[in-house]
C-alpha cells in the first residue's frame, strides 16, 4: 500500500472511530443554590449529581455520559428565565431540570415549551404547571394529591373539630396550597376560624397568631415553606399556644427542625418520601447520599434523584442522533412511559387535564405519606 493510501486509511479509521464514540448528554440544571431557596436548591442538585455519577459509574446511558451543565437560578424569576436562556440557547442542553420555586417555573416553564424541549420540575407542586405546555414534566407530586390525605390524618389523629389558616399570599406554592387547603377543609366539613396571611420576607407574624389564638382553633393548618413555618411554629409557642400544625411538602426540610428544634414536634405533613420508608432503593439512596455528601437527605433530594433515573429509562429508548430538536423531541416522546421504583417508591406519569384548550404535560402519579413531627425529626404517622 502507498504512503497516500496508508494515510487516507488511516483518515478514515480516525474518521469512524470519532462518530461512533461515546458522546456526552448535556442536561441543564437550573436550581435556586444561593439565596433563601438555597435550602432546597442545594439538595436537589445534590440528588441529580448522586444520580448521575452512579449511572456514568456503570457505563452511562447507551454508552453516553451524562453532563450535568448547573446554573443557579438563585429562586428569583427573572433569573430563572436568563438561566433557562443560557442553557437553552448558548449550551445547548438536550433538557432542562428545575426550576426550585413553582412561582419560577411559571415564569420560565413556557420558554422551553416554546423551543420544544423537556423542562422537569422536581419541586414544583403548584396547580398549573403542568398547563403550560406538553413538554413540562414534573416528578414532584401536587399538594391537591398530598393535602387532603394529610388532613384527613391529621383530624382523625388530633380529634379536630375547627382550625385556622397562615398562608403566604405573594408565592405561588403556597397560594396553591392554601387553596388545596380550602378545598379539603370544606369537603371534610372543618369550619374554620380564622384565616391570615403573610408576605415573603416576614419574620414577625405575631399579629396573625394573636388572632388565631383568639379564635381558639383545634389545629393550625399553614402553607408554608420551610423557614416561615419554623418562625411560625416557636412564635405561637412564645405567645403560649399548644395547637399541632398541619401543613404540606414545603416543611419537609432539616431546616424546620434547625430553627423550630422540639417546637415542632406534633406537626404533620404530607410528602411522596420519607426517610423511614424501608424499601432498598431508599436504603440505599439514603446511605449513597450521606457518603457523598456528609448529610442525610431530604425530600427534595430524594425526588431528583429518582428524576434523574426517570431520565436516564427515557433516554435507554432514544437513539440519539446529534440532532438537537429531534433528540429534545424524542426525549419527550419516551418519557410519558417509564415507570420505576425509586427512593420515593412506585412512580409513573399521569397526563395533565388540558386547560383553555392548550395540550398539558405529565404530573406525577404517586401515593402521598403523612409523617409526624417527634424528637426534631419526621416519622412515619402510625
């Protein structure tokens, strides 16, 4: 064989191993890492990083790497849709997870539905995410499926006849909870004694209490997220007020106990995951994390850890072609149909109601677990 020859050959050796090389899959996360909603942001990333390395540990996806590409979105809307901008248009990712906030994903949601790309809410349980579009998924699972089963416990395990509301009024997860609230409340037949609210950045919210107490409520149901509801909490305490709280997915945070500590204790709430759930997938999730990461896990970690499996089963059923908008397309088109068992149990897709006439995405069809607050920490509600 000439030189020429040799070295055309060799060209195209080159050639045929650089095409069919494991390629690397770019998957944009868009959390809250700093700022008050750091508190969850943190752990979700945490989850989706313990997902990924495990699955790039054993080979990948069809040979492929996962990428993680993370930006913070610092829980603030207008830095949300900048982030999903950057990811979406300047790296390229095949899909986007995140946003932390509900009231983010609103904001920034309907930019990847309109370039037809997966955006996967981890955290977000408000109603009408899913209405934005067909390409939003989430694995979070709604407060309208969690809080009438935590209230219903929560009557029969406090004997409750009246309660009274706190919710936030500027945040769109908890004015979906306060609503979801509402709604079971009357359908349960629980009068309710007195409603109040509070605006994001509060920390004094003994006026709200004082007139709580004087309505002399059973219960405190209060929509909350995580460092309100502890405020909350040792502030009723202060003002000499025993009642047990109810409230939903946004206390299920180590950051409750760390402000509220033994305050909280009798409060309930509703989740897909707890941390007593026995199954081997949670056992391990659990062990994997605190070894990586020098901390136990919560919730929010939990659910994009299995998010990131749930991602990895879609993508097993894509031939990734190095066409960016018809690998997006086809990752949407796979994920309506896994079903796994994850660290937070049994998890498939349901497709949301359609709303005004537009095409819906998939919510999550998963069993909610009502938890009790004993000893700074949630157990299982016997």
């Amino acid at each position: 064989m000439s030189y020429r020859l040799k070295l055309l050959a060799a060209a195209t050796l080159l050639a045929y191993s650089t095409l069919n090389q494991a390629a690397d899959i770019k998957i944009g996360v868009a959390e809250a890492l700093t700022g008050p909603a750091a508190k969850y942001g943190v752990a979700i990333k945490n989850g989706f990083t313990l997902a990924a390395d495990q699955i790039n540990a054993k080979g990948g996806v069809n040979g492929n790497k996962i990428q993680l590409v993370a930006e913070d979105e610092q829980g603030k809307k207008e830095d949300a849709i900048n982030v999903f901008k950057k990811l979406l248009f300047q790296e390229k990712v095949l899909m986007i997870f995140g946003p932390t906030l509900s009231n983010s994903a609103f904001a920034a949601d309907p930019i990847a539905n309109a370039t037809k790309t997966v955006v996967f809410g981890t955290s977000n349980t408000a109603d009408g995410i899913t209405n934005m579009g067909p390409f939003t998924f989430r694995n979070s699972v709604m407060e309208a499926d969690v809080l009438p089963v935590t209230t219903r416990a929560a009557v029969k395990q406090f004997n409750i006849k009246k309660v009274a509301i706190l919710y936030g009024n500027d945040d769109a997860f908890t004015k979906s909870g306060y609503d979801v609230f509402k709604s079971a409340l009357a359908e349960q037949k629980i009068p309710v004694t007195d409603t109040e609210t509070y605006a994001k950045g509060d920390v004094d919210f003994k006026a709200q209490l004082t007139k709580i107490k004087a309505s002399n409520p059973d219960a405190i149901v209060c929509s909350c997220l995580a460092e309100e509801a502890a405020n909350i909490i040792l502030q009723t305490r202060s003002l000499g007020m025993k009642q047990p709280f109810v409230g939903g997915n946004g206390f299920n945070s180590p950051k409750l106990f760390e402000i509220a500590k033994d305050a909280a204790d009798n409060t309930l709430m509703g989740s897909p995951w707890s941390a007593e759930n026995p199954s081997p997938a949670n056992k391990s999730f659990m062990a994997d994390y605190k070894a990586k990461f020098g901390s136990d896990p919560d919730q929010f970690a939990a659910q994009a850890y299995d998010a990131m499996h749930i991602v990895a089963e879609a993508l097993k059923k894509v031939s990734l072609s190095g066409n960016l908008e018809k690998d997006r397309l086809a990752l949407r088109d796979a994920l309506p149909a896994v079903k796994i068992e994850g660290a937070t149990g049994k998890f498939a897709f349901r497709r949301a109601a359609p709303k005004d006439g537009k095409e819906a995405g998939y919510d999550a069809q998963q069993d909610a677990i009502v938890n009790i607050a004993k000893g700074g920490k949630f157990v299982l509600l016997k």
